[in-house]
C-alpha cells in the first residue's frame, strides 16, 4: 500500500484545526516543524545549559497521509504545500532526493538537512537530515 504524505503549512491555528478535522484523525495530525534543534552546553550534568534555542518553522503545519498525492492540496496558494513525500520510497540509504515527490521551492538543502518533524509519523522512515 503506498501512503503518499503531505505536509500543510496553515496561517492559523483555526485554518490548521480545520483541516485536521477534515481529514480526520486517521489520515492528519499537526507535528511541529522543528528547522534547527536547540543546543545545549552539557559540561555540567546536574546544570545542563541553553545555547542556542530550537528553532520552529513559522505558521500551524498538517501532515496529512493519503492514497495518491493530492494535487489540490500541492498547489494551495501561498507555498502552503511544503512538501509531499512518498513513504514507500523509505529506505535505510534513502535520501530526501529519493522520497520527496514535491517540495516548496523555498525549502532548500540546507533546510531538509536540518529540518525534522516531531511526533515522527506513525510507520515511516523518512530520511530527516538525509540530503545526499
């Protein structure tokens, strides 16, 4: 079975509930979209310290699972559409060159080699970092 993934950036947080709820709870979800993990000075154990915060991409995101890719949601105005990936394309060499069907032209490599989301979707193995 393919699973054909797309992930929606909204401008709200009602507009990203929204469409949450359209395609219900077993097909979408809104992960956060982290662009840059924090970083942290660890040389002390018991008093571990921030040095750089996360970094979160702007706006409410859905990542939503289909059958087939949905181009209706690929050309949504406004780059809305970050990306759509193919899930069945996953695997342990796999690069984001490898499984990404589309993209935003605003997302370059230096974003898919930092970027990740987070919780990870349920059954994938999307090669977060992998640029290649």
């Amino acid at each position: 079975m393919t699973i054909i993934d797309h992930l929606i950036r909204c401008a709200s947080a009602e507009e990203a509930q929204e469409l949450e709820d359209r395609y219900g709870p077993s097909l979408a979800y809104q992960p956060r979209v982290i662009l840059q993990d924090a970083v942290w000075d660890l040389s002390d154990p018991d008093a571990p310290e921030i040095v750089t915060p996360e970094i979160l991409a702007s706006g409410w995101h859905v990542w939503i699972a289909l059958d087939a890719a949905d181009d209706a949601l690929r050309d949504l105005p406004d780059d809305a559409c970050r990306l759509i990936g193919d899930r069945s394309l996953c695997a342990p060499e796999a690069t984001w060159r490898d499984v990404l069907l589309y993209h935003a032209e605003d997302i370059d490599e230096i974003v898919l080699a930092t970027a990740r989301i987070e919780p990870v979707p349920a059954g994938s193995d999307y090669p977060f970092r992998q640029v290649g």
